[in-house]
C-alpha cells in the first residue's frame, strides 16, 4: 500500500475559546441590535415619516385646490406666499419631468405618493422626478380639476431620513460589537491560552510557570495553583530519576560481579547455563537503560540539523535489518523502505537525528519483534508540509481499547517476562515521550489486511 501526498487543504472553523467566544458575543450583539433597530424603524421611524409625509401631502393638496380657485391675478401672490412660508414651489407643468433617483429617498417617496393618492382619491396620474432647472429640488406632477400643477420643495424639508438613520447606527452598532466581543473574547482566552502552553510544558517535562500579577482574581488563583501543580510535579519527576538513579548504580554493582564471576569460572560453570545467565545480565542490563531514560526524561530539545530523510532512513532500515538477521539467523522477516512517487531522490528536513533515530528504532525493533516472522514497511511521504513516516506490519494488531494504553510505562500486550517476546514495556513509552519533547504526532492504526500501521508526522 503507497501512501499518496496529500495537496489539498480543508477549511476548518477553529476550535478555541477566543473564537467562539468571540462569535458568539457577536453575532448575539448583532441580532439584538437588529431587532432594536427593527423595532425603532417600524415602531418610531415609520409612523413619524408617515406623518410628516401626510402633512406635507394635506399642504400640496390644499395648495393645489386653492390655487385653482383663485382668480389668475392673484396666483402669482399666493405664489410667493407658498415659497416664503412653506418654501414649496408651484408651478404650470409644462415639460414632462425627468427620472428621479428612485434610490435617493426611496421611502418617504413612497410615503408621500401613497399620501396624495389617499387625498386625491385616484391611484394613478402622480409623477415624482427632477426639473432641470431646479435639480436639487423634489418635485411632482399632480393632476387636479383637468391640469397638472407642479410642486416642488427642498430635499433639506424632509429632515428625517430613516434609511440613513438605520444604516448609519446599523453600522456603528456592527463596529461597537465587534470591538466589544473581540476584546472581551481576547481578556478570557489570553490567560487561558498562556496556561495551555505553560500546561503542554510541563507535560513534555520542562519546568513552567504563569505571571500571578495581572487578571480577575480567578485568573490569579488559578494561576497560582497551576504553579504550585508544576512546583509538585518537577519535585516528584527530580525525585523519581534520583530514585531510579540511584537503584541503577546500586544494581549495576552486583550485575558487574555476576558478570566478572562467570568469566572467572568459565570452566567450572555449564555452558548452556553460562549463557542463561549471561543473557539474564543482559537483559536486566537493558532494562535499567530504559528506565534510567524514561525516568531522566528530556529536559531541552536536541540541536536540529538539517538531514535527508530519504537516505537516513533507508540506511537505517539496512541497518536494523541486518542486527535482526545476525541475532536471529532463522528469521525470513525482511524490512521494506519505500518514498513516495512524489518524492525526490532526496528530501532535506531539519530535525534532531538521535531523537528521531531512538523512535524509529523502536519502532521498527517493536513491528519486527511482532510481526509473526512477515515482512515489514517503511514508507515515507507527506502530509501536508510534514513529512509522514509509516511503519507497516502483518502482526496481529492491536486492539481499539489498547492504542493507548500501549504507550505507558510497563504496559505489555503480551504478558511474557522474556524481552524477545513480551518486551520491557518501555520502548513505546519511551518513543511517547521523545515525540512529545519534539512536538511529534505519533499515532496507531489497524492496517487494511491484518496488522498494526504505526504514523509518525513530524509535524515542528
């Protein structure tokens, strides 16, 4: 099975507290304010540019029959009384009017339309639409007793613009709450962010601690028992690899004699048992290197340097291969390296190679060691940016509920005490805590077929 490059990249709504805190003050603040201003434009805005534009209608109307009945002497003076005291122009239609801006004023034209027609009784016959002479004025068309008297009056006489209005606080209201969610969102996700990363530190071992100085009182409290957390923790890690310090050096004292008293009595001794015993020093040997490791834990990250990872590992598969073929000469289990197509002959990547070559080791020794006697994998491709290391096996898996559960300390599927079969319970551990140190993915899967495929992102 190869493994393909993956090119594209998915969209994906963050899952932190600043986000979703952040959109959902905003988009309550936002709908709130729409439903206010909703309700002020219907409940306040409208009636009010209803009434004004009733008004301003009752004036044209009123206008209009009196100056039809007034004698045509007296129509200029009534005339310049209606411009003087009201500023409304009216004049004899002579010339069709143009188009108005059916955007400008959208609303109270219609109010004012609706008004006159109320008035006039008719539906139709009412023309709004821009004199040439007078293109800043408002002007309509009215129909009354067989002619049509033009009026026209200033835009400044409208006063009110509701559409302005409500755009207006519709987009100050939008920036306040933005603002607003955005700042309250920062202050409960800053502090919080600040102790995820402290708490991640601590995770992979290292000493961390958060400011007690700024933040509500909650905040600080929790600021400060996260300290004390850390203080216990880095006490009982320091504790634990003195402990386990000091029962390697006191072990490795009578392990010494052992090992020096079967080289004193080679002769007196069994061969067959002499080896037994021999192997048994080994292996203990072994196993407080492992502890000794996991216990001492990884207090800086290694020096990156940049490495091809095409030939690292190829060399590394080699390498493995054959210690596995010396120490079992009757095993017909090969090791496979395979870069994907879309990989050059060489990839250089920096990383820290003892770190890397420890976990890859292991894992490689941990496919092999249950791999039933079955060829094993190595593939190496990319996710992403990342180069994705895959390491394949036709072992007999590993069950759902055990993934992990495998990577703790002394956790074995196979309950034998032998390191060629059941292991030391460390390897995996082990590789848990370096890929942690290094900011590494490492995860477990079921392969398609029967076995365990093993997936190591080197995701930092």
């Amino acid at each position: 099975m190869r493994i393909q490059a993956s090119s594209s990249k998915q969209m994906k709504i963050p899952n932190t507290i600043f986000f979703k805190t952040a959109s959902t003050l905003v988009i309550t603040l936002l709908l709130l304010s729409i439903i206010i201003l909703a309700s002020t434009a219907y409940f306040v805005l409208v009636p009010v540019g209803k009434r004004s534009a009733d008004d301003l209608a009752a004036l044209l109307v009123l206008s209009a029959q009196t100056w039809t009945e007034l004698p045509p002497e007296t129509r200029p003076d009534f005339e310049k009384e209606l411009i003087t005291a009201h500023g409304i122009k009216l004049l004899e239609a002579e010339q069709p009017l143009e188009a108005a801006d059916q955007m400008q004023f959208f609303i109270y034209r219609n109010l004012l339309q609706q008004a006159l027609e109320r008035r006039l009784g008719e539906t139709s016959g009412i023309i709004m639409g821009v004199d040439a002479q007078y293109p800043e004025w408002i002007w309509l068309d009215i129909p009354i007793r067989e002619q049509t008297l033009r009026f026209g009056f200033s835009k400044h006489r409208i006063g009110a613009r509701p559409p302005v209005v409500f755009l207006a606080v519709l987009i100050a209201i939008a920036v306040l709450a933005v603002s607003a969610a955005l700042i309250i969102a920062l202050r409960l996700a800053r502090p919080l962010a600040l102790l995820s990363a402290a708490t991640t530190a601590v995770g992979r071992g290292e000493k961390k601690s958060v400011s007690e100085d700024n933040g509500p009182d909650e905040i600080i409290t929790l600021a400060r028992n996260f300290n004390q957390m850390s203080r216990e923790v880095s006490e009982l890690l320091e504790n634990r690899t003195t402990l386990l310090a000091g029962i390697s050096h006191d072990l490795r004292t009578p392990l010494t004699r052992i090992r020096l008293a079967l080289e004193i009595n080679t002769d007196a001794i069994n061969a067959t048992l002499r080896s037994n015993f021999e192997s048994d020093v080994e292996d203990m040997e072994q196993l407080l290197e492992q502890a000794l490791l996991l216990a001492q834990g990884v207090d800086k990250k290694e020096q990156l340097q940049e490495r091809d990872l095409v030939k690292l590992l190829s060399t590394l598969v080699a390498q493995i291969e054959a210690e596995w073929q010396v120490q079992h000469p009757d095993s017909e289990c090969q090791i496979e390296f395979q870069a994907d197509d879309a990989l050059n002959a060489s990839w250089l990547w920096p990383l820290p190679e003892q770190s890397l070559l420890r976990v890859l080791h292991n894992l490689i020794e941990n496919s092999v060691r249950y791999g039933d006697n079955n060829p094993i994998t190595i593939q190496l491709a990319k996710q992403g940016d990342y180069p994705l290391i895959t390491i394949l096996d036709r072992g007999p898996g590993i069950p759902k509920e055990e993934r992990e559960a495998v990577f703790r300390p002394f956790y074995r599927l196979e309950e034998s005490r032998n390191l060629m079969t059941g292991g030391s319970g460390l390897g995996l551990a082990i590789v848990r805590q370096l890929c942690q140190a290094q900011g590494w993915e490492i995860t477990l899967h079921p392969r398609i077929g029967g076995g365990t495929e093993v997936r190591l992102l080197l995701s930092s």
